[in-house]
C-alpha cells in the first residue's frame, strides 16, 4: 500500500468524525483510527502528521509519553520546527516538574542555527524558532520557580532579580524578556499589585521587540499580564491582552490547520478569557457584552469539558444577568456555586463572587442573603486587608533595599567617574606639558646659536603657567578638604541631633513614671492594686521607649566611630551577676534565671561598660523569646585560642540556622510581632567588634538559643 493512499484514508477518518462532538467515546474512535493510520506508515515523515493528531487527541497522561517519543520522530524527519514546538508545549504539561523542564531545555542544546552542525549539536533550526522555544522553556522555569520556592527564598531571588535588573541587565532582548518575566512571577505571587504592575509594563514594551512569528512567548505573556491587570483593577489593559491573546490562539489555529492538525483545541481557554471579559461587564458595551456572552454559550454548548466548568461555576451566566439588571437570575447562579470548591479555594474569585452576591441581594431586597453575604465579605476583608498589609511591607523592604543598593552601585559609578576624570585630567595635563616642553625644546635646538634672550622670556612664561596649573591643584585640594570636612560636621551635627533628641524625650518618660509612681502612693487601698499595675506597665513601656532611643543612639555613635573604649581590670563573677539582676525583671513568671557557677574566679582587662551592655542586650533578647523555662549565663576560658567566650543559653523559640546571619542585620525581625527596634544583636556585633572579639549564633544548640559574646584573653588574673 502506498504512503500517498494511507494519508488519504487517514483523512477521509479524520474529517468522518471531526464534525461531531468531542465527547469521550468520540476521541477513542478518533484515537483508534489515527492507531490504524499509524500502523501503516513506512516513514518518520509518514508517521509525523498523524502523531500529532494522536497527541492532541489523547488524555494528557497519555499524551506526555507520545509527546517524547513525537520529539524524536521529528528530528528523524528531519522537521526541526515540529520537534521544537512539542517541546513548547511539554512545558506546559510539566509546570510542576523543574527537573524535567531542564531535560526540555537540554533537548534544545542539540540544534544549532549555523551553517555548519557539530557533534553535540547535529540538528539545524531556524534562528529565531530556536530562541523562542528557549526562552519559552526559560519562562516556564520561572513560573515552577515562584510557585514551589519558599516566601524567604522567593524574596531573596526577588531581591537578587531586581538588583540585576537595575544594575547590571543583560544585552540580549531575549535574557531582558526572561529576567523580567521571573520579577514578574515572583511579584505576582507576593500580590504587590503597583510594583507588579510596573515591571508588566516593563516586559510588555519588551514582548513588542520580539519578532511577530514568536507567538508563543506573546500568547505567553498576554495570558499573565490579562490575569495581572484584572486583579489589580486595570480593567481596559486586561481587556486588551486579552483580544491579543484570542488573535494569538486564532493565528496557532491557523497555523495547526495547516500542518493538518485538525483536534488542537483552544475552547477551555477562550472560555476563560470570555469569561474575565465578562467579569468586567461595566467596561463592555452592549454589543461587546451580547458578543463575548454568546461565544461562552456556545462554547459550553459544544465542548463537554467546558460545560463541567460551567457548571461549577457559572461566570458568564453571572456577569451577563448582572449587566442587563437580572439580579434575580443572577443571585440564583451565585447562590449554586459560591460554596463549591472552585470558587472557595480562590480568594480573589470568592470576594469578587460575596461583591457581585451583596449587589445582587440588595436589588432584590433579599435581606437574609445580604446579612450573610456581607457578614462573608467582612470577614474575608479583613484576612485579605491582612495579607495585604503584609505584603505591602515586604515590598517596602524590597523597595528600601533596591534603593540602598541602587544608592550604593551610584556612589560607585560617581567615585569611577571622579577616578577617570582626575586620571584623564592628569594624563592631559601632562601630555600638555610635555608638548609644550618638546615645543620649547624644538624652539630652543632651532634658535639655540641666536635667541638666548627669547628662550628666556618662554621659560619664564612656563614657570608661570606651571604656577598657575599648582594654584589650581591646591584649591582643588583645598575644595576636596573643606568638603570632608563638611560631610564630617554633618555626621556630628547627625549623632548630637540624636543625642538631643534622646535626652527631651528620656525626661518627660522620668516625670511619667514618677506622676505614676506618685499616683499609686496617694491612692487609697481599693484603687492602689490597680494603680501599681498600671504604673509598672507604663514604666515598662517607657523602659521599652528608652531602650530603642538608646539603640539608635549606639548606632549613630558606631557609625560616626565616636564609640569610647576605656579598658580596665574587671571581675567577671560580679559583672555577671549585675547583669543579670538588671534583667530579672524582664523575665516571665515561669522563666528561672540562672549563672553558671563553673565559671572560674577571673579578672579580664576589657571595657566593663561595653560588656555589660553587650551581655544585657543578649540576656533581653533572650527574655523576650522565652516564655517558659530557663535562661541561663556562663563564661569559659579558652587558652589555645586566647579567648574568653560567654555564653546566654534559653529554652525558648529559637532560631533557624539559615537566619544566622540574617538576625545580625538592622532593623531585622523574625516575629513582627516583638518589641523593639531590631537593633539589638546588630549594636551587640558590632560593640564586641570594637573590643576586638565578635556575637555569633551557636548553631549546634537546638533546644532554644545559644549567642556567645567571645572576646580576647589580653591579661586574665585569676582571683582566688
């Protein structure tokens, strides 16, 4: 039997049942006959057409395996641009699955788009497809990246992505499009709606400068951007992508048409994109409306798995009878499905399903489903206002922190533009003056035997403009001085400003707390109770107030290097215990604190006053995340290394070993929740740096928490 008569008999089945609809029983006929078809084939090309047919005709567990295997045939038929479109659409099938998006990647890695093949890359393909079926594979990464990384390591990749973005971005449009698509996948799943927003601007101006036949990295982002723009109420841009995206599907249609694939089918994803169309029914006009309504119709008239999801969840029916004021109709659609799985497990779909409800009960006088609608709504409003509050603050530090760095990178590049300048001011400078000495040496060689005189009169003029250049040099020297100087000032006028402000405000919290304190004392013995309990909360509170005031303070100090360190002999035993006693009021009731009392008699030649402050910064630290159990102070001598290490010990939450750094940077909290400015481990590091040692978290303890403060022998004298 001839090639040409099998592929005649394939498409007389084909089109015999193609007609019909779509249902279960339908594709296995189709899918036997295409087996039948395929049996007869004698070649890769042969075999081609009608496995594409078989891969978009089987259920999607079946068709991933046929999907590799389709690969392979089409490079044996030599048709690159068919192998390189089923690995576009295998990554849509394995989102989940980064290992085996990286196996698609490699595939690619076998093409080459020169004119001459290699042994690792034995296949051609044209440039552009090539590109495009890469960056289509780097874009689904992304997305299995942002959605299976961890909220830590997802601001942390956040955080590195716009720092390449805005200090160092790629020259390629295709590495732009890819890092700007991650920026994008990372914010959307952290719903900052503004900043997401900007960068989807950003990406949209890149898409356009890709060529017109990469339809699907188009396809790709429109379907992100529509999604994007429709929840951040951006209704007119959700409407536009989605129309390119629709043109996009009918140009892949087209295309597949063409090659003689004729069960590609897109229903489910027009449906959806009628369907957010129609959610936005008071941008649409009235043709616009009966236009997208009656294509969703149909389409869940024709398709069967289109008409399931319309009946979890009616959108179109919903939206329609809203916008021509059929709130009755609609409430009853709203009523069926706001409680199934589909709407419920979708936070943005369940408030925008409670507005449309409490719309549509107000209008009918449905008070009883309006009280619940409402009562659902407010709830939802205040876990999602919640969320919101802390996503807004997590973007405010990704915001802080591109501009610290942003800051930084421009102080950088003014330092190398100085740099450059002075050198090639220096390098002009000199090869001025060695031209014009060469010049003089020229004049003076020619008019040596008759101008004495004249050559005179040309090294004095040098010497003065050599002068003139100096005079210059100095004031620019003198310019450079006085403005160190100045930015010194500042930096003093900073620290006095904030001791200023630190001593007005400690003086009115003393008279607070003393009012207090007189309040309780005058009080008879009914209210006196209930007075001292409240004076110790406003004198904690205050305690709490100073406490932050004097970490910005120590702060400031260390900044501007006005930290003093009077070193001296100091007992540690009697240290130690006046540290503890000026945090036992800090603990909880069920806490015991307690000191190490093998800790040997010995004396150490430190500043007394830094350690104190180190050990009770650690101490409260500790108090502050224990609310049961012990705390617990120790110090040791460490002879090989010359150093003497104290160690604060509690039961208490603990700390990750991953954030052992991250606890030692300012203004860092693990639990928002906590007191305190987030200075304190910071100013505890950094005094223990001054007095030569260091605070490190000890990682090896997991019952709670374990900081050592470890500082240099210098001279121990042991106290007997």
């Amino acid at each position: 039997m001839s090639t040409k008569y099998i592929f005649l008999a394939c498409l007389f089945l084909l089109l015999s049942v193609r007609s019909t609809a779509t249902t279960e029983e339908t594709q296995k006929q189709i899918a036997d006959s295409l087996y039948i078809c395929l049996s007869k084939a004698e070649t890769p090309a042969d075999s081609l057409w009608i496995m594409e047919n078989l891969y978009d005709v089987l259920p999607r567990a079946n068709g991933n395996l046929l999907g590799l295997e389709l690969f392979d045939v089409a490079n044996r038929a030599g048709n690159s641009s068919a192998a390189l479109n089923i690995l576009r659409q295998l990554a849509n099938r394995y989102l989940a699955n980064d290992s085996m998006l990286m196996e698609l990647y490699n595939k690619t890695l076998s093409y080459h788009d020169g004119p001459t093949p290699t042994v690792d890359s034995p296949y051609r393909a044209s440039s552009d497809e090539l590109k495009e079926t890469r960056t289509f594979l780097r874009f689904a990464r992304n997305i299995h990246r942002a959605n299976h990384a961890s909220e830590a390591k997802r601001r942390e990749l956040l955080q590195e992505l716009i720092n390449t973005h805005t200090l160092n971005q790629p020259t390629d449009i295709y590495d732009q499009a890819v890092l700007l698509h991650s920026i994008c996948t990372m914010l959307s799943r952290t719903g900052s709606d503004a900043m997401l927003t900007r960068y989807v601007d950003k990406l949209d101006t890149l898409i356009q400068q890709l060529p017109a036949s990469a339809i699907s990295l188009h396809n790709a982002y429109y379907v992100h951007a529509a999604l994007i723009y429709s929840q951040a109420n951006q209704f007119e841009k959700a409407y536009q992508c989605d129309r390119k995206t629709l043109e996009a599907i009918r140009q892949l249609e087209k295309q597949y048409k063409d090659r003689g694939r004729y069960f590609r089918n897109y229903d489910s994803s027009r449906y959806v994109i009628y369907q957010r169309i129609l959610s936005n029914h008071t941008k649409l006009s009235q043709p616009e409306l009966e236009k997208y309504y009656k294509l969703a119709m149909q389409l869940v008239a024709k398709n069967p798995e289109v008409a399931e999801t319309n009946r979890n969840y009616p959108g179109p029916q919903i939206f329609y009878n809203m916008a021509i004021k059929n709130y009755a109709q609609a409430l009853e659609h709203i009523k069926h499905c706001i409680n199934t799985p589909y709407v419920t497990n979708s936070s943005y779909r369940l408030m925008q399903l409670l507005r449309n409800e409490i719309e549509c009960a107000e209008a009918v006088n449905d008070k009883e489903t309006l009280l619940e609608a409402s009562r659902r709504y407010n709830k939802k409003l205040e876990s999602y206002l919640s969320e919101r509050l802390d996503e807004k603050y997590k973007e405010l530090q990704v915001i802080y922190d591109s501009y610290e760095m942003r800051n930084s990178y421009d102080k950088l590049q003014l330092e190398k533009q100085n740099a450059e300048a002075e050198s090639m001011y220096m390098i002009v400078a000199i090869a001025a003056v060695a031209i014009f000495i060469l010049l003089i040496s020229v004049v003076i060689l020619f008019r040596l035997y008759r101008n004495n005189r004249k050559l005179a009169r040309t090294l004095d003029k040098s010497n003065r403009a050599l002068r003139a250049e100096s005079s210059h040099l100095e004031k620019s020297k003198s310019d450079l001085l006085k403005a160190r100087d100045e930015a010194k000032k500042a930096n003093y006028m900073k620290t006095d400003f904030i001791k200023n402000m630190s001593y007005e405000v400690k003086a009115p919290l003393k008279a607070i707390n003393e009012y207090c304190k007189l309040i309780t004392d005058c009080s008879d013995a009914s209210n006196k109770k209930y007075l001292e309990r409240f004076s110790s909360l406003v004198e904690l509170n205050s305690e709490l107030l100073s406490t932050i005031i004097n970490d910005v303070l120590h702060i400031s100090e260390i900044d501007s290097e006005s930290v003093p360190v009077h070193n001296r002999p100091v007992e540690l035993r009697p240290l130690c215990t006046m540290v503890l006693d000026g945090v036992r009021h800090r603990l909880s009731p069920d806490v015991a604190l307690m000191f190490d009392t093998a800790s040997p008699y010995i004396c150490l030649f430190t500043d007394p006053q830094r350690v104190h402050q180190i050990l009770l910064n650690l101490l409260t630290n500790a108090a502050k995340f224990t609310p049961k159990g012990s705390i617990t102070l120790a110090y040791s001598v460490d002879s090989e290394k010359e150093t003497v290490t104290f160690s604060v010990t509690d039961t208490g939450i603990g700390i990750k070993a991953d954030k052992k750094d991250l606890i030692f940077e300012r203004f860092v909290k693990l639990d928002k929740e906590t007191q305190g400015a987030g200075l304190g481990l910071t100013i505890s590091r950094l005094l223990a740096r001054i007095l030569g040692g260091d605070v490190i978290l000890d990682t090896t303890y997991t019952k709670g928490a374990r900081f050592l403060l470890i500082l240099p022998k210098n001279k121990i004298l042991k106290i007997q």
